[in-house]
C-alpha cells in the first residue's frame, strides 16, 4: 500500500500494525493527532489528566506484557520525567514507546527544549524520524527494540515531521492487540528500593553499553557516500534540507541518537576531510562527538534557535553569520470572536488586578486589546506562582493577585496548587478564577475528566471541578455563566482574605459550533481549520 | 510546458478559509498523478484567525518538506491580506493566483455574493482558484477531481465540478518579478 500522509498519521498506523495494546497522552502539539487517529484507525486510545499520568499507567500495561504507545509534546516530558528516569531502571515486560514531540521555533509552544537531552540524562534509546515514511518504519522498530531489550524508547518527531504529508509505503495488517493474561511479578526488577535500584542502574548502563554496540551497525543510521572533501552528519527533518541544500556531500544520517553510534561516526569523519554537524536544536551530536574526542565542524550559535531549512543549511555550510532576515509571521493569533474568555478578560483588564495566566487559549489575552495577565510559566503555574506573589508582597499588593485558569489545565496540575492554597493559604487569601469552556481548546479541543467525555466522545465519569475545590476545602466557591454574578463575586473575593474560586463556565464558541453541524462539510471553508490547534 | 524538476506551491490564508483542505487537495492530486510529494503546514494557532500557509512540492524526488525562501513557483491566496507574508517566499517571476482573477483588483470577496459569479460564491472560491491554479500544472483534471472527491463531501461534487472548471476559465494570474 501506498499513502500520503502526515507523521502523525503514521505513527498512529505503525501502532495499529504493532497491536498497540493501549495509546495514552495528554493533547499538546504537535503530538495531538497522533492518539486521535489511532483512536480512528480502531485502537485503544485515552486521554489522561496529565503527562505522569499517561506514562505511569503506560508503565503499568507495560509490565503486564502489554505494548503500549503513550504521546507527548516536548514540555510533556518535563511532567513525565519522574516515571521515565525511573522506568529506565525497571525496564518492562512488553513494549514501551514514549512519543516526544518536539517544537524547534516554538510554533505552538512556551520553550524550545532539545529533548534528545532526556535520552541522554535518562539513559533511554531515543529514535529521529525525518518524515512520515521514517515514523511509521521507526515506530515499528522502536516496538521490536523495546520488546528485545525489555527497555523503554523514546521516538522524537518535531513539528515538521508530525504535521507534514509524505508518502508511506506499508503493508495493510489487521489489528491485534496485544492482550497479556497474567501478571509475572519480579520484585527485584520493579520495587525501587535503593538496595534494589542500585544493581537496576548497573543493569541499566550494561544494557546500554550493548544497545550502543548494536547501534553502531544498525540500519537506522544511513549513510551517503559521495564527495570525500565534505561529510555531514545530520539527524531528523535537517537531513531532509541537507539532502537539498548540498547534494553532493556525503551524508551520516544518524537514526538511533541515543546511545550514540561512535564508531560509525569516528569511521565517517576519518574519511572526510571536512566534516560537520548539522542539527536542529542544541548541539546533541555536537557534544557527543566531542565527548568521544570526534573532531566534526559545529554550526554557529545563531542557528540553535529556531528551525532549519534549506536557505539555513546553505548558510551554514558557508560559515554565514551576517544577520538572517527576519521571518514573516503574519498575523498573530486572538481570542475568537464570540470566544466567553472575552468577557472575563475585559472585565480583569479593567480592574486594578495583577493576573498570574496559565497556559490556554486564554494566555492570548496577554496581547491587545486585553494586555491582562501578568505572566505564563507551565502549566498549572497560575495559582501557585499567584499565591508565591501574595506571600510576598505587601498585603495592599498581594490583594490584587488573581490567578486565571483554564478547565483541562485545571485537571492537568492545577489540583495540588489548590491544595497548597488550602494549606499554606496568604495571610490576604487568594482567588483562583476557572475559565471553564468545556473543552482543551487550544490544542483542537479535547476531552478531558471534566467534560465526562472520553477521548471518542463517548460518556464516562466527571469530575466536577467545583467539588473537587470543595472538597479540598476551599472557604468560598462561585460557579456561574453570568459576567455579573462573575464581577460582583470577583469584587468580594477582593476583600474577604479567604481563600476563592470562581468557576465562570460557559462552552467554547468553536465547540459549540462544532456541535451544531457535526456534519462533513460541503465547501472547503471551516472544518479543517478550525479543528486543528496550536500549543 | 515546461516544469523546473520539483513544482514549488505556497498556499495562504487565514483560519478558517480552507488553506489546509486547499493543500490536502493540491497533494493529493499530485500524489494521484504519480509524484513524489511533500507538503508541510503550520496550523498551530490558525482557528484563532491567525496566518495560516502550507507549502507542497511535488516532482520526481522531493527531499525538504518546506520551499526554500524564494523558489516557489505559485502562490495561492486565500485571503488577500496575506500577500505581503507570503510574497518573498516566490521566485522572480512566480505566478499569484488570488482572488483577483474572478472579482478583478478590488480584491473584494464580498463581491461574490453576486449571483454573476455562480455556481462560485465566498465560501467555495478557493476551488475556483485550484481550477486556475490547474492550468500551470503537469496533473491531469481526473486526478484534480478524485481529489476533491475524496476530501469535500460527496453530496456536492457535481456542484465543485462546476466550480473548480470556473476556475480553469480564469487564466489571467499575475506574475511577479
Ligand atoms: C505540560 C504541557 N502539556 C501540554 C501542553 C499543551 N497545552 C497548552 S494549553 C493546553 C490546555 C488548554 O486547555 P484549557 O486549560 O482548558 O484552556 P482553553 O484552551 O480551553 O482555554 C494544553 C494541553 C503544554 N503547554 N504543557
């Protein structure tokens, strides 16, 4: 068989192959769509409240023997360190493949971090696809790899890998699912104790000492032999632009980034008389190469930010570091219009508040005409960084501190900052609004607990947000969908030193559109963009 | 005519005018010709009205998913705003196929509200401009429409049909040096 399309598209087709027993992750692009198809092509997929979450219970249907695929975008990560670091130890029974994707320029993202770093510091095998051809064949042997050496991969796409259309030549299989029966306890392998963990980490860098050695001949690094005057090594969609800008070079396209091949690039890199590194991102390879004592040619400081692409590559082949002209990003993104964050935001810019934001669709009212909140770490940053500023400021000061959240941002890490507010409440209290619309917006809307939908659109349990805040023993809780009651309850919480939460809950107008013609559409227009989201 | 060895097409817009689908249809066309295509988009933030473009490049052997600044052969625009964004990514002399083909150069979409201009209006224009686009390309019109078919709803094809072959009519595109 033979298809166009998107990295996303493939990965979740090489999972359907490999009978992906459970998909599980939190939205985040570019790594949405990815448990989305694989939900459509037939398999299991669920959304989690967060990204520990995912990889934890992934970590589980993993040590039943399971294989389980569990999607990320790259700050993901960041949430799911703990168990990876970990699980790097313990290993697994079945297949693990953890799904990193990453973000170079920040297209939808809040940083640009290089996570072929967590490969590295966690000591787990990590795969580069350069495009849709490469995540499907790649997903399928980080599978083979995982179930081998009882271990977890890591596969890292990057923006342009996931959300773009290539040709995938496959063969059509039935899905299969992996379906363990019973549980084989190993103690020694899965209880961290540190009299346990210390001979799992021995274990763990012997494995890597051996993986490492299979790598240096494996097939997932690709070599060109051309011009023996210049050798590139490259990794990810930059071997794409390399393949463009410099035909003649001879190429080392490293697959398998992590354990790095050594001996193979030592080998390149004695035939070539100029040799240099071209990678997207921090200088990974770069370092690699120098820690091994590999003399290669690095790109110049400029081209770690951002993207590469051909013009880039040229320039960097030539040494150019004149200044790049600037990129044209059009126009900015804005709240919709008929969006009900509108209402709250033009109420708060009013106001004489300082706003902690979070991360959402709402984070755009920091920009004209609003200019209303104050500052956007991480998610769930909102209420705990709100309640750092009113431990700290004087009280006339700290007074003013609101922190805005949104509902899935909420369920994803906002919980235990209510619980610090509950805690270790200010001496003025606090205020946490919830901007609830019912729905992940920013990232294409995506169920999530408190919709009571799962990831199909099928209905489970709710977690109601209010409750929880209740429950947790927050002294004052307002649910309303009326802009008044909101700044009338707004305008007490202001002065009652108690701790506060505003639920304001009234459905996103792209949802709530959506829900009205849920039907294929007729001209182009709407659907295909509108469906799609960003961060 | 004659093709350079990769045909480079820029589409623009903004959310919500069909740069995603436009390009679908475009690559898939190509695809269904028989090339080796690429296509690459950002959508990250587009339903929030924001830019939104998408490039495709087909021919024998494509390597980068993205056009190098300054070498795309087309550009297709799908909201008139975006020229300026999208301009310097066309190579001298490259061809702009917009809106100005059908309404000449107010460039007023408002104006294909016009019973005049059927079975083309505002919400399927971008069709019409895939019809123009069309005629610089080496695809045959079956593959242009089994694409259509495959990503717009069945019910109305017949009535895309007629749209898209509006577009082919429009031939005066204007080029830029
Ligand atoms: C750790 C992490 N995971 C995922 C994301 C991607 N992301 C950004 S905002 C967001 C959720 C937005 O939903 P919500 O809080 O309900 O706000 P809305 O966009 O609906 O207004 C997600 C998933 C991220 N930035 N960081």
């Amino acid at each position: 068989m033979k298809k166009l399309m998107f990295g996303n598209e493939s990965i979740a087709l090489a999972a359907l192959h490999s009978g992906v027993t459970l998909g599980i992750g939190y939205p985040g692009t570019p790594s949405t769509e990815i448990l989305e198809y694989f939900s459509e092509f037939g398999g299991r997929a669920q959304w989690s409240p967060n990204e520990k979450v995912a990889l934890e219970v992934g970590i589980g249907v993993a040590f039943t023997g399971g294989s389980v695929l569990v999607t990320m975008k790259h700050v993901g990560l960041n949430v799911a360190s703990d168990p990876l670091f970990t699980v790097a130890y313990t290993g697994v029974e079945g297949s693990l493949v953890i799904i990193s994707a990453d973000d170079p320029d920040m297209h939808s993202s809040q940083n640009e971090q290089d996570n072929r770093n967590y490969a590295r510091s966690a000591g787990v095998m990590m795969l580069e696809p350069c495009d849709s051809q490469e995540c499907y064949d790649f997903f399928l042997e980080a599978v083979r790899l995982s179930k081998e050496w009882k271990f977890p991969v890591l596969l890292r796409p990057t923006t342009r890998v996931c959300h773009s259309m290539s040709i995938v030549e496959y063969e059509d299989k039935e899905y299969i699912p992996v379906l363990p029966i019973k549980y084989n306890p190993d103690k020694l392998g899965r209880v961290m104790i540190p009299g346990y963990a210390r001979p799992a980490h021995r274990r763990l860098r012997e494995k890597l000492a051996k993986i490492k050695k299979w790598n240096e001949t494996s097939h997932l690094n690709k070599e060109i032999t051309k011009s023996e005057e210049l050798g590139i090594i490259t990794s990810g969609v930059s071997y794409l632009h390399v393949l463009e800008a410099e035909p003649n070079a001879s190429v080392l396209k490293i697959g398998m980034c992590y354990p790095f091949p050594e001996e193979k690039v030592r080998e390149f890199v004695q035939r070539h008389k100029r040799c240099i590194v071209i990678e997207e991102g921090d200088p990974f390879l770069v370092e690699n190469c120098r820690y091994y004592g590999i003399p290669v040619e690095e790109k110049p400081e400029m081209y770690r930010f951002g993207e590469l692409n051909v013009n880039r590559v040229r320039r960097i082949l030539k040494g150019d570091t004149s200044p790049e002209p600037p990129i044209k990003r059009g126009r900015p993104p804005r709240l919709c219009d008929g969006c009900p964050h509108r209402a709250v935001f033009t109420l708060l810019s009013k106001t004489n508040c300082i706003v902690t934001g979070d991360i959402g669709c709402y984070t755009l009212s920091v920009l004209p005409p609003f200019q209303s909140i104050d500052s956007c770490v991480c998610m769930g940053a909102s209420i705990t960084v709100g309640l750092g500023l009113r431990h700290s400021l004087p009280p006339e000061e700290a007074k003013r501190v609101v922190s805005v959240i949104g509902d899935s941002t909420f369920i994803h890490s906002g919980i235990p900052g209510i619980v610090e507010m509950v805690y270790n409440p200010p001496p003025t209290g606090h205020i946490v609004i919830v901007l609830d619309n019912n729905t992940t917006a920013m990232t294409g809307m995506q169920e999530h607990p408190g919709t009571g939908k799962k990831l199909n659109h099928e209905p489970t349990n709710q977690v109601v947000i209010e409750d929880v805040a209740r429950a947790i023993g927050v002294e004052n809780v307002v649910v309303t969908d009326r802009i008044s009651v909101f700044e009338k309850a707004l305008e007490e919480s202001l002065e009652n030193n108690k701790t506060n939460l505003i639920v304001v809950r009234k459905m996103c107008a792209l949802l709530r559109k959506k829900q009205q013609k849920n039907v294929k559409q007729e001209v182009i227009g709407d659907k295909s963009d509108v469906s799609t989201g960003g961060s | 005519m004659s093709q350079p060895a990769v045909v480079n097409i820029i589409l623009g817009g903004i959310g919500g005018t069909g740069v995603i689908l436009s390009s679908n249809i475009v690559a898939d066309s190509a695809f269904l010709a028989g090339y080796d295509v690429r296509k690459s988009e950002i959508h990250g933030m587009s339903q929030r009205g924001g830019s939104v473009s998408s490039d495709v490049r087909f021919g024998e052997k494509v390597y980068s998913p993205l056009i190098p600044d300054g070498e795309g052969d087309y550009l297709v625009l799908l909201h008139p705003d975006e020229l300026e964004n999208n301009l310097y990514r066309l190579k001298p002399n490259g061809v702009v196929i917009d809106i100005s083909l059908i309404v000449g150069e107010s460039r007023n979409l408002s104006l294909l509200n016009d019973e005049k201009y059927l079975p083309v209006n505002q919400k399927n224009f971008n069709i019409c401009l895939l019809g123009a686009l069309s005629n610089y390309l080496p695809i045959p019109y079956e593959c242009w429409q089994k694409a259509i078919f495959l990503n717009l709803s069945k019910k109305v094809h017949e009535q895309n049909r007629g749209v898209f072959e509006y577009g082919m009519k429009l031939t005066k595109a204007f080029s830029i040096k």
